[in-house]
C-alpha cells in the first residue's frame, strides 16, 4: 500500500496535526502552527524528512498547489513533491468516550526498561514476543520472558480500578520508549484489539508540541502464567552491590566463547564470598565478592547475558541475589518489591 509510506498532514485552527501507520502501529503528533486556510495531504515521509533536515531557515511554509502537490518554502529554498489524497489515507481508531488509566511517563519508562530484553526473539512463539500489561487491585504489573529468564516489574497505580490485561507486540515496546520522557502522564485507553498511549509533552520554550499519540495493535493469545514461574520459596540469599556484580559478572564473561557460554556463582558460608569464574578453552577467570552468607555450599552456573541484563537495567545500589540449588532458578529481586528477574540455571559439566 504506497500510502503507507506516507505521513498525513492536516491543518486546522492553530494546529497542525501528522499521522503515520503500518496498520500495526500508528503515531500521531500535534504541532502548533500559523495556518492561513485549512486542508489535507499526504507526503512520502522520507523524502520530506530529508528535505526538512536540509534546510537552513528555521521556519517553513506549505501549500498545496495544485492536485496533490505541495510547495514548500524556507529561506531561498523552493521544493514541489508530489503526495496522495488525503482520503486514501487508513484512519487511527478513535477510543473516544473510554476510561483511560493514567500513570507518570518516567514511571512506565523504567518499568519498560526493567523488563523488556527477556522478551523473546522467537517468532514461533510469537505470545512471548512481546510485554504483558495487566492492571489489577490497584497495581500496573508488566512480565516480558523468552521461556529462559523472566523479568516482572509492578507499581502502585492509584486511582484506577479498570480492568487491563494484554500484550504489546515489541516493535511498539521500542516506540513508546523511545516517546516517553521524564515528565508529564501518559493516558492508556484500550479495546479487544487496539491501545492507545496519549504522551503528554512538556511545553518547550515556543510551546509548539501538544501531545503524541501512539496506536498499536495488541497479540492475540493468553499469555501463560507467569506466576508459576516465580519461585515460592526464597532459598539461600546473598545482598550484593549491583554495580559490583555487574561488573565482576562482565569480567568474567571475557573467559566465555560459544561452546562454554557459561558463568560459575559459588557461594560458601565458611570463606564468606560468593565467587565468580568461567573456564573455556580460552583460559580462566575467577573472582571473589566478600558477602554475608549463612546457608549451605552451593554452586550455581548462568549464561552471563541473562545476569547482565537485568543488572543493567535496574538503579538501585544493592539487589537480593536468591538461590536453592544448582538446579533451581535464581531470582534477581529490588529491595524495593516492584522488580524481580527469574534466570534458568546451565547445567555445570
């Protein structure tokens, strides 16, 4: 569909307003501006953003001239591109007359960051290819896993008693956090197929951007219970500084190749450390972090990536590191009760 690859442009009163869709995701964005008489276009998107970027003057006009065609003038620079009607153009489904939930832009931004690398790249199960959202006795939880490590993030939502359960594709995870920032709410709006995000921006110096808004088909399917995924019992655990074992897990990582991807965490309530090697056939490493530990010996082995990750993704300076046995998922868990990582152990050879 050619019109696909094209932005609609509409002018009305002081705004101007463009859209965008693969008819799986759609973004809107409202723009305030100076317009002398109301109208409708669509223009191929890439060429326009090129010819806006190369621009020198800071401000630009448009008109349309003729059928479909538009002029736009900046500075000494003259262009006439060629569009598509209007008409053609697949309208963003209008929740109107729906309750939203509203939570902070820099709240569901971490939440986002905190779970989205366990998504699964898997498109055979194309369930896991995505975040879960469900909203429920006051709290927003979102789960993302690829079957390996699962990562759940929940916060107190206060104010709102509807109901959410759903699954965002990734592609629309990668937008919207690219759109959120760190101020102002985001309105969440949903049907049995489609949600809408409505980004509120903060007023810039001439005040220009209204608001963004972002429309996405959701995944069909059940998302299966992560609840039984979550161990019940919290086993052996270590308090570790994250920064610490971020980077003590890193170093060790660089003894790992292909054929032993693998990570040893050997924890010893006699010599009060938690140990971390990896041996391949490139060598060794091996480094101790002193803890306080009172439970049996245990050793545990990961892939470094699925310890990384989450390390990575959190702020806080300590995190509870729980265990049972070498068998048994380890779970990352914020002192704080709204984030937990669960990471499949690697059989140790």
């Amino acid at each position: 569909m050619p019109i696909l690859q094209n932005v609609l442009i509409e002018a009305e009163g002081d705004t101007v307003t463009l859209t965008t869709t693969n008819l799986d995701l759609g973004i809107c964005c409202r723009i305030k501006a100076t317009i002398t008489s109301p109208g409708r276009i669509t223009l191929p998107i890439k060429k326009l953003g090129s010819i806006i970027r190369s621009l020198s003057a800071q401000e630009a006009t448009v008109e349309i001239t003729g059928k479909d065609r538009v002029k736009i003038s900046s500075g000494s620079s003259i262009f006439t591109i060629a569009g598509l009607p209007a008409d053609q153009f697949p309208p963003l489904t209008s929740f109107s007359n729906q309750s939203s939930i509203a939570i902070n832009q820099e709240d569901l931004g971490a939440m986002l960051r905190k779970v989205s690398y366990a998504q699964s790249t898997d498109e055979n199960r194309y369930i896991l290819n995505g975040v879960f959202f469900e909203l429920g006795g006051g709290k927003l939880t979102v789960v993302a896993t690829d079957g390996r490590r699962l990562a759940k993030c929940e916060r107190e939502l206060a104010g709102s008693d509807k109901p959410l359960s759903l699954i965002l594709p990734a592609r629309t995870i990668a937008e919207l956090q690219r759109l959120l920032k760190a101020d102002g709410k985001v309105h969440i709006v949903n049907n049995e197929r489609q949600v809408s995000f409505t980004i509120e921006v903060p007023k810039n110096e001439e005040g220009l951007v209204d608001r963004i808004q972002l429309v996405s088909k959701v995944v069909e399917g059940n998302y299966p219970n992560y609840r039984q995924v979550i161990p019940k019992e919290a086993g052996n655990k270590v308090r570790l500084d994250r920064v610490n074992l971020l980077d003590s897990v890193g170093r060790a990582s660089l003894m790992c190749d292909d054929r032993h991807n693998t990570i040893r965490l050997s924890v010893s309530k006699k010599s009060q450390n938690l140990e971390i090697s990896a041996k391949s056939e490139l060598g060794e490493a091996h480094e101790p972090i002193a803890v306080k530990y009172d439970g049996p010996d245990v050793n545990i082995a990961f892939n470094p990536v699925y310890v990384m990750e989450p390390l990575k993704a959190v702020t806080e300076d300590e995190l509870d590191f729980e265990f049972k046995d070498d068998m048994s998922p380890g779970v990352i868990r914020g002192l704080k009760e709204d984030f937990l990582c669960v990471v499949m152990p690697q059989r140790i050879s």
